[in-house]
C-alpha cells in the first residue's frame, strides 16, 4: 500500500486551463494519478502521461466504452452495479470503485458493497466524493465514516476521499491519495487555504480601438451605458464568447499598471468598451490584465471559482 500521494482532477481540459499547458506541470510536480470525466477526454492526456495512471470518471455506460478502456489501457472508475457487470463481462482487470456516502451522484451504496460482482472487481483505488467540504457541515463526518466502513469491507490497494477542500479537513481525510483540482489552478477551497495557494490563470485581452466619446454619446448594444461627459475609451478583444459573461457588465473591470478601467455598457461576443480615464496613454495593441483572483473575482461577479475558470475560451492563448 503507498502512501500520501495526490493526484490530479484534469477534466474539462484541465478546468480550462489546457492539457497541453497543465498536465506535463502536474505530472513533472509529482502528481500520480490523472481524473477526467469523458471518455473522449483519454486522447489528448495520453501524449502526457502513462495511460495506466489515467481514469475516467464516468466509468464505462456501454460494451463499446469498456472496450475502449482495455484498448487504451485506462483504468475506468466503477460506478454501479451494471458497470461493474458490464465490465467484468468485457474482461475485467483493474479498476477502481466510487462509492457513493452521501452526495447522491455516481457510486454504488454502501449497502452494494458486499455484492457478489463488487467483492469480485480487482480494485485498485477505492474512492468516494465529498459533498460539503468547502463548508463545515455535518455531512463531512458523516461521509468519512461510511467510507471507513465501506473500505473494510471490500478489498482494494488504495483509498481516496479528498478533492481540494477535502485536503483542507485533515489528515484524517487524505488516505493513501487525494484528488485535487480546484486548488492546482488557483481556486481558493477554503477561506483558511487562502494564504497557501497562488493564483495561476492570468488572462489577458488587448485593445484594439481606442476612441473618445461626447458627453450623451452610448456604447453597446442597447445602449445601456451614456457618457455623462466626454471620455477616452478603449475597445478590447474580449467577450462572452471568450467567457467574459454578461454577469461581469456590472461591477467588472479590467487593470492596467494598477489603473482600473471600469467596463461600459453590455458585453458583446467579442468586444467590451472599458473607460480609460484612469489611463489615457494606452492604445491599440495594450494588452489589458483580467483581474482574475478567483476568490474575488467569484464575489464580483457571482460566478462560482469552478465556472470562472471552465468558462475561459479557446482563443486566450
Ligand atoms: C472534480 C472532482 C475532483 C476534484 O474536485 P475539486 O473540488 O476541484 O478539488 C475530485 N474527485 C472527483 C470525483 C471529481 O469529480
């Protein structure tokens, strides 16, 4: 049985961020093992890392999946009594079970655990997910000790509670793996981690206008925004397509050199106005900073830390 390792949440393209970007970081950091959600999701992780330490999430929901997995040499997470079925009839081999203690998604039920098919998987990581763990909730306790139980009662190598909140509970959460995502890529799980954890996207966007406007005139479809008084504005490169969401026309604002230069008016798919009176030297081809911390960034404009960072578009660099 090994001891302390972590391993790595790389789904949804590594929160965002990138395979290609992330995960060879991750893996030269030291992380052991590889979670993504999809199937479709193996391919692009295999040029970065040994396909025996990748698992898929979802586990496998057809014959055509299971054999995929045995093809590609990945390992599936078993999340049900038919999945289990389903691949043990493909051939079995090495796989890892979610149990389900509390949050009521995917994973069997502690009560499944004797099942004559699950006491027959070779299971190499037992694993159940925390519901609550960004908060100090009852729920934690509770789902800690059905899976002590549950781990005594079905034989596997390793076991793994702890996503990035998790870690924060203590040691009495971390077994022998964790699986952080969030905190690998800025995310603050706990107001207490929060002197412990870097930011690490710092998206940037550039203005490719620069135009002044007359006290009356508008910006934006619309026409939410009038200038009270004549005014440099910039016109940049970004957008909801980019995940600049519309949320952020109300109190966003982008940074230069410590200027802050308020957002006016409806963001567009492409574009955004921002008020350069703070900064009336920048021009075409500035690159303007996002003020992207995500604990701040989530209390300005009401998106969780998670969407903050999957919502960032293919066209940031
Ligand atoms: C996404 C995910 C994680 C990582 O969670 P974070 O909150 O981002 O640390 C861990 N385990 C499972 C099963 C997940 O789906």
């Amino acid at each position: 049985m090994s001891s302390g390792s972590t391993g790595a949440a790389v789904k949804a393209d590594c929160y965002g961020l990138g395979v290609d970007a992330c995960v060879p970081s991750l893996r030269d950091a030291g992380a052991r093992e590889f979670f993504v959600a999809h199937w479709s999701e193996v391919e692009a992780l295999t040029k970065h890392v040994d396909p025996a330490k990748i698992s898929v999430l979802h586990g496998p929901i057809s014959p055509l999946e299971a054999t995929f997995a045995r093809q590609a040499g990945v390992v599936p997470v078993i999340n049900s009594l038919s999945q289990a079925k389903r691949w043990i009839e493909s051939g079995g081999g090495s796989c890892h079970l979610m149990i389900d203690t509390g949050i009521h998604r995917l994973g069997i039920s502690p009560a499944e655990v004797t099942d004559p098919i699950i006491q027959s998987l070779d299971i190499d990581i037992l694993m159940s997910h925390l519901a609550c763990a960004d908060e100090d909730h009852l729920l934690n306790g509770e789902q800690l000790s059905t899976f002590r139980s549950c781990a005594a009662a079905v034989r596997s190598n390793r076991r793994s509670l702890a996503n990035s909140a998790g870690i924060c509970l203590g040691a009495d959460f971390h077994f022998e793996l964790t699986r952080p995502g969030l905190a690998l890529y800025g995310g603050v799980p706990r107001a207490e981690m929060a002197a412990n954890i870097r930011q690490v996207a710092f998206p940037q966007a550039a203005i490719i206008q620069t135009r002044k406007l007359k006290a009356g005139d508008h910006v934006g479809y619309n026409a939410t925004f009038t200038a009270a008084q004549d005014m440099p504005v910039g016109v940049v490169s970004l957008g909801y397509a980019d995940g600049y969401l519309r949320t952020w026309a109300r109190g966003g604002r982008l940074e230069s050199d410590g200027n802050s230069l308020n957002v006016l008016g409806k963001i567009s798919m492409d574009m955004i106005v921002v008020d350069l009176t703070n900064a009336p030297h920048l021009k075409e081809g500035d690159w303007l900073d996002l003020p992207y911390a995500l604990p701040s960034a989530s209390q300005i404009c009401g998106l969780s830390q998670y969407e903050l960072l999957t919502v960032l578009g293919q066209r940031f660099g």
